[in-house]
C-alpha cells in the first residue's frame, strides 16, 4: 500500500484510523484569516490582563463545568479524529476539568505577588506578570488535555493563547476554541490557528506572538526553538521520550506487569510518558517476560467506540508504518519477536500488541522513541547496570523503577537523568506535580507552581515610603 498523503496543500483532513474514511475537511487559513485572528487575539490579550484574577477564576470554573457537560460529545469526537478509545477519551476530558478547577482553586496563590525579605527599602516583592500571547503547538496524541495542560496555566496568569494544532484532530481543536468562547473568555483570547507547519514559523515571528511552546518530536521542537531563538522568544519543549521501566529483583513481580501493561498499551502505546523500554535485572528477567507476554496476549484491538475494547488503531497510516519498520529493524538487529509484530487486516489502522526480547543499545526499539504498542525487553546484569541502561538514552523525560526497597529505589531515582521518577507506579500527569524533560526530551516545566510561572514576567518590585 502506498503512503497516504494525510495533509494536503489545500486543507487539513480528519480522517477515522478506525476505518480510514474521511470524517471532515478544514481548508487552511488564508494569510488575511491568520492576520485577522492575530489582531483578535491581541485585543483580546490585552482585556484579559486587564481582568481581575477573581474575574479569571470564574471563566476557568465555567470552562469546567462545559467540559463535564459536553464529555461525551467531545470524547466521541477524540476517539473518532484519533482512535484512543472511548473510555480513555473520557477520561482525557475529565482530566482537562480537573486541572482547570486545580488552578482556579490554587492558581491565584501562586500568581500572587510574592514578598521578600527588604534590605534597605521598607518593602520588596515579585509579581507575576502576563507577558502577551503564547502560540502553543499541539500534538494529536492527547487532542484536550495537551492544549489544556498549556494553556491552562498560561492563560491564567493573563495571557493569551494561539493554538497551531496537529492537522488530524482539528475537529478537537475548534471543538475546545467553541468551549472557551462559551464559558465567558474574552472572544479571540483562545483562537485556533489552522494552518500549515510552513506558516508556524512567521507566526512566531510576528511582535504579537511573545512566546511559544510545543509538544511534539525532537525535529519538531528543534525548528520551533530555532524560529523562537532567531526572535529572541522564550519556547518550552517537550519532545517525548523512551522511558524505562526498571524492575529489580525484590520487586513485586505480578504488581509490575499489571502496571507495565498499562504504562505501554493505554492509548495504543502513543503516549510522549509511556514505558517503552523494560529493563530486568537478571534473577527476575524471565518470570517477568513470560507474564508480560501472557498479559499481552489479552490486550486486544478494536473498535474503539465499543466499551469492551482496550486499544484502539494508529492515529494515522504513516505512523502505523514507522512503528513497524521500527520493529521490522530491531528484529533484523537481533531482537527476539514474541508477540506481535504485524498490522491487523481489515480497515483502519491497527497494530497488535507486540513484545520484543533481547534488546540492546543500537537497536530501535531501545534507541528510538517508538509510538505504538510495542515493549522492549532488556536485561540488566544488577541495579547499577539498570541504572546505566536507562541513562543510555538521547532522551529523559521520566523513567518507572519498581522494588520492595523504597529507600534504595529513592537513592537510585536520584540518578536516572529524567524529568520525572515513578517509584512502585507508572508514569502520569498531575496539576500539582511538574512535567517536562532534560536532555532531547525538551526543556522547561508544564503543571504545578513550575508551570504556572513559566510564560511571566517575574517583576522585582522595591519600595521606599516617603515620609
């Protein structure tokens, strides 16, 4: 079969991987529309910053209650754009809410003027301020909750926010521009911006733009900071990941692949935090493997509007190519196929469950980031050499470490070079906890304090009193 062209010059397509068909063309905006939404959004910007935080607090709490009340339609309308199931939709809309109703509840605390010991004025502070619009773009992985996990936090704080959403769920993103419009945000302040990836770059640019931020591949993010940089514009990335899934010998095994089997397979394994990499130390290597493969074997494909099912399909054709020419190498580089392996006939884009063993370094399926439901097996001589596997990586979003000893697992979590440690857990998001990466997995912090204090101009304020 041919490589399908998914995003024509004229438009973008959203397209059902369930079944391949068409649901809806958006043709692209002309150089007047984006001129237009530029102009709207920095009117825009500007009433918003001007608007008290406790006004801002009830627009979030508004945008909560839609969300809740439009979950199934908007869950339907994700799992139909990207296949993730409709359970799994739900849920992404539920999680949106709830980060908004988490910063309307503890946003306006820390986004308060912040006071500091004075040393020779009679009073100092830091204030938070809004530093104009932030063009967010988004992948199509998680079409709510990654727009929202930006924007939520950036807006807050008073600025505004341009969406450059992926061209495959663009139904998504005008579906969440219609909730902001209808929950009392100032008309323009969240605008789609539906456009080709040649166009992101005079977007930046432009001296309405202050600043950026994407979610996407390393390629992806290194052209977005390059087009940042060259305006002097502050960017975060978060450009994915390979995270591993240490399992040591004292670790409860059947706990460990009960969670490893959701850490890779939700979302049909396209997750930026899922585990990809399982790396086993020696003694429990091959209890693990056989569970796992046993597991594996009853996470099975299918429509992902039915209830039942626990995977759905690819997003897209292309994608689904990459992940089997990415296990298609590992195997001709020595990896052992036990599961898997191969698209599912029949229409759509499926992939079965898959499980690779003997996985090294210099293999794909350890060097690469592999967005598909695929486990890599590998094993470790002992701890520290787990600890070096994992580190062996380009990347270093967050990693999964499993043990019965929480205080060695502590120590060892310590020197994974990652952006986040699940000890005993898989890798999630919270509102109050900070997402983000070192090394090829991005820069800068979304959620928590950390985020909500990234696109702001930290203002140093000292006073003398005149008497």
């Amino acid at each position: 079969m041919k490589h399908q062209k998914i995003e024509p010059a004229a438009a973008a397509i959203s397209r059902n991987p369930a079944t391949g068909a068409v649901l809806a063309t958006y043709p692209f905006m002309t150089p007047a529309d984006v001129e237009q939404t530029l102009a709207r959004n920095a009117l825009a910007a500007k009433l918003w910053r001007e608007t008290p935080m406790a006004e801002r607090v009830k627009c979030y709490q508004r945008l909560a209650v839609t969300l809740r009340e439009t979950s199934e339609v908007l869950a339907i309308r994700a799992t139909s754009e990207m296949g993730k199931t409709i359970k799994e939709a739900r849920a992404e809309v539920e999680k949106c809410a709830t980060l908004l109703n988490w910063l309307a509840a503890r946003g306006p605390a820390i986004l308060a003027d912040e006071p500091v010991e004075s040393d020779g004025f009679d009073r100092i502070h830091v204030s938070f301020l809004p530093i104009g619009t932030v063009l967010g773009v988004m992948p199509w992985n998680f079409p709510f909750w990654q727009v929202m996990r930006a924007a939520g936090p950036i807006m807050l704080s008073g600025n505004g926010f341009l969406l450059k959403h992926a061209s495959n769920v663009m139904g998504c993103a005008f579906a969440l521009q219609a909730a902001y419009e209808s929950s009392g945000f100032p008309n323009g302040l969240f605008a789609n911006l539906n456009v080709r990836t040649d166009v992101v770059a005079n977007v930046i640019r432009d001296p309405r733009v202050s600043a950026v931020t994407v979610t996407g591949s390393k390629r992806a993010g290194a052209a977005v900071a390059s087009a940042a940089g060259s305006a002097l514009k502050k960017s975060l990335l978060e450009l994915g990941g390979a995270d591993s899934f240490i399992v040591l010998a004292d670790a409860d095994i059947d706990k460990a692949v009960a969670a490893g089997i959701l850490a890779r397979f939700q979302n049909a394994g396209q997750v930026c935090l899922a585990a990809k990499r399982f790396i086993l130390e020696k003694p429990i290597a091959d209890e693990f493997v056989e569970k796992y493969v046993s597991a594996a074997t009853k996470v099975k494909a299918g429509d992902p509007l039915d209830e039942a099912t626990m995977i759905g399909p690819i997003a897209r054709y292309d994608l689904r190519e990459g992940v089997h020419d990415q296990v298609q190498r590992s195997i001709a580089s020595g990896a052992k196929l036990l599961l898997g392996g191969k698209d599912i006939d029949g229409p759509g884009f499926f992939y079965e469950a898959t499980v690779l063993a003997d996985v090294r370094p210099g293999m794909a399926a350890f060097d690469e980031e592999i967005f598909g439901p695929v486990a890599a097996m590998t094993i470790a001589d002992d701890a520290d050499h787990a600890i070096e596997l994992a580190n062996t990586s380009e990347y270093g979003l967050s990693g999964n470490l499993w043990s019965a000893n929480t205080d060695k697992a502590n120590e060892m979590a310590g020197r994974l070079q990652t952006g986040g440690v699940f000890i005993n857990g898989f890798s999630a998001s919270n509102p109050k906890i900070p997402v983000g990466g070192v090394k090829n997995s991005g820069y800068g912090r979304e959620l928590s304090h950390f985020g909500l204090r990234e696109f702001v101009n930290a203002q140093g304020v000292w006073i003398k009193e005149t008497r």
